[in-house]
C-alpha cells in the first residue's frame, strides 16, 4: 500500500495540535493530524475525577475561539475541557485521524517517514504535539518501597476509593500533589505530604484571579529568549493553585490546617521508612520570597496603569507555616501508611521518534519549537516559547509562531 503523501504531519489531536492546524489551514498549507486514541485522548483517559483547570474560564481561547458561557470566573471540569477541545476541532474542522499510533517518526526521501498501525505517511515538516505529559516521572528510590503498599502516579489514580483505608504519603507538592493530598485527607486517610521546591501563588489578588492579573501585566507573555536561565524556567513546578467554584486559596498553610502533615524533600525509601530532606523550611521561604516579588511586579504594574483606587489595597499573605524541626523520617508500618501517591511529575513519551534529536534528559533539543532537526518542530511543552506555554490560551501565539516558520520551511523546500 502506497504511503499517504502530505506537506505536514501533527503528532496529535490535543489543543495544540489544533492550533497549529488552524494555522496550517490559513496558510494553505496540506496536513494531517494523527492521533493515537480521539481527540483530547488525554483529558479523556489520564485525568482524575475531580481535577479542574488552574486557570480561569476567561481564558479558555484558541485561535478564531473562545468561551462562551455565563462563568468567566469558573474552572473548566475535565469533561467541559473535552468539550471544549472536541467543539474548537469541529469548529476548524480538523484533519484528524483517530485510532492512530505512531510507531515510527524518521528520515524519508520526502524528508520524513512515519509508520503507524494505520499505514504509512510520509511528509516534508512534522509537528510533535503529543504531549508533555505521557509517562510517569517517579523516583528510583520507589523501586525500594514495601511490596505491601500500594503505589499510584496521577496518570492512573482517579479518586480515593482506589486507594486502600490507612495513611497515604503523597511526594510533590506542585498543584497535582496537593489537590490530591486534599481530596484524599477529606476522604478519611490521614496524609502526610512530602514537600519538595514550590511556587506559592493565591487564587485571588485584589480581587481579581492572580492569573488574569499575571496575563494582563505581560508576565504570561514573557519570552524564552528572554530568560537568563531557560533550562530552570522549563522545569519549574506548577504553581500551587486548584480551580474551585468558591476561587479557593490552597497553600501549604490551608492543608496544615485541614490536618496534612508536611515533611521535607523525600530522599530516599530504606528498610521500611521514608527518609526526608532538611530543607523543608528553606524551600517554604524560598517560596513566600518569590510569590511576594511577583506581588509587588503587579503592584507596580497597577500603579503604572492607575488602577489602584480600582484595584484596592495591596494584599500581603502569611509566610508559610511548618514545624521547628519536621521530622526526618516516617516508618511506614508504624505510622499505618498504605499507599503512597506520586505526584513528581511527568515525561513526553518519544519512543517512537527514531532522530538523533534528543538532549542528556530524553527531551527534543528546539529554539522555541524549531527542532534540530530541518523541519521537525515542537509543540505543547512547558515554556516552548512563553511562560504561558503550558495553558491552553498559550497555544495560539507559539502555534503561531511556530507554524510561520514551518510553512516557509516547506515553501522553500517545494521551490528548491
């Protein structure tokens, strides 16, 4: 069978590869888009149960789209996530194929050949948008937790009732780790939650989402070359931040109060026990310092518009709360721990991806989505090309920006 000829192939059906098609179609430019479940497979398939946005309604867009409900100031469910991405799909009318996985990404005599369970492809750019988030990030030292404990990655956990009755040592402390450790200290199992480096944000700052503040000041829109230190702003932990219909403040000083107890940086698993850093106190300081500098840059920001009468007084948050010396272990028999739950982050999944093209962490070397490789580009990674790269308003200027240097790429190769 004759392999499927196209100008462009995107490696899945998510917002972003959306985005890009929205901007391929615009540029006549002919594509496909290969998606290994249907569309938004991701939401569908790995999310918990309870899991909202972090950000604001308001900010549900994509390019020519955007939302169109009565709750600005909501957080979309998973399922109204879905919905969302399946409308702005029929929306564009989107060249997806579903059901389709990749099994090999290569060099071609068109410039690239992609295999799949659906047949052969072969295009002259490729766009990676499958995703940031396919694997489990979990430490080695799991590999030495007790047989006798359950342990569960966000990826496959959906609600507590999977989780057997006892204590649960949730790791990570990003959003993930501490909207889990809550939901699962409300349904009855004591949590102790292992804290790690943080950003600390409120929900609300004077009176509106910090988000919207953080987009309307221009900190959403800053730039990867910009940055002193690209490497470290990609792999910042996201903001501690859970989307609530009541636009609640979930920090560490929320969960102590509710009965969590917090420890340092897991380090190791020996002989039973949880060993933990000493740096507890440290990185909660660290934390307090850096949401506060980003109060005070919107502060500024504020007062350059003269916004403040509107806006009302600054507001300033009690430093984090932890004990004078945390403990440095937890024995898990002891302290009845059943379960531990892996909130330490994810990996993209490039098995499939046969070029040379990947750094010492397993990741796609690119100039803000431009691989090194000719005409592979990356889409839907943490701080591809902004700070508001990982939300989905996000999308539409790196799509944008990415998709102008791909259709020159391919304009000048089918002239060459």
């Amino acid at each position: 069978m004759a392999a499927t000829t196209t100008d462009c192939v995107i490696i899945g059906a998510g917002h972003s590869g959306l985005a890009a098609s929205y901007f391929l179609q615009k540029a006549g430019i002919g594509h496909i888009i290969l998606e290994r479940g249907e569309i938004a497979n991701s939401w569908k398939t790995e999310r918990w149960d309870s899991m909202r946005l972090l950000t604001p309604n308001r900010q549900a867009r994509l390019p020519g789209f955007g939302y169109r409900g009565d709750d600005p100031d909501g957080f979309f469910t998973v399922a109204e996530t879905v919905r969302f991405i399946e409308d702005y799909a029929a929306f564009i009318a989107a060249p997806v194929r579903s059901g389709i996985r990749v099994t090999s990404l290569c060099s071609g005599s068109k410039g690239f050949s992609v295999a799949t369970t659906g047949g052969e492809f072969e295009a002259s750019s490729v766009i990676v948008a499958s995703g940031a988030c396919n694997r489990p990030s979990i430490p080695e030292c799991s590999q030495s937790l007790p047989e006798s404990l359950a342990s569960v990655h966000p990826l496959e956990y959906r609600n507590p009732e999977q989780l057997p009755p006892g204590g649960v040592l949730t790791v990570g402390a990003s959003a993930t780790g501490l909207q889990l450790a809550l939901e699962i200290h409300l349904s009855g199992r004591p949590v102790t939650l292992s804290v790690g480096e943080h950003v600390r944000l409120p929900r609300i700052y004077r009176g509106q989402d910090i988000l919207w503040w953080m987009e309307k000041a221009g900190i959403l829109d800053e730039r990867y070359d910009e940055m002193d230190d690209l490497v470290r702003a990609r792999n910042i932990p996201s903001p501690q931040l859970i989307g609530t219909p009541q636009r609640r403040t979930m920090d560490l000083n929320a969960l102590s109060d509710s009965g969590i107890r917090l420890r340092g940086k897991l380090m190791d698993i020996r002989e039973g026990k949880a060993l933990f850093s000493g740096s507890l106190k440290n990185h909660c300081e660290l934390a307090d310092l850096k949401m506060n500098r980003l109060l005070r840059t919107i502060d500024e920001w504020i007062a350059s518009q003269g916004l403040d009468v509107q806006a009302g007084e600054p507001d300033r948050f009690p430093d984090t709360r932890i004990e004078e010396s945390p403990p440095l272990t937890l024995d898990f028999g002891r302290e009845n721990i059943r379960s531990v739950v892996w909130a330490t982050g994810f990996a993209p999944d490039y098995t499939w991806l046969d070029l040379p093209v990947f750094d010492r962490k397993g990741r796609i070397r690119h100039d803000g989505g431009v691989a090194d490789w000719p005409g592979l580009y990356v889409l839907g990674t943490t701080f591809l090309r902004r700070r508001k790269s990982s939300f989905i308003h996000g999308a539409e200027d790196d799509a944008r920006d990415v998709c102008g240097h791909l259709v020159s790429y391919v304009r000048k190769r089918s002239v060459a």
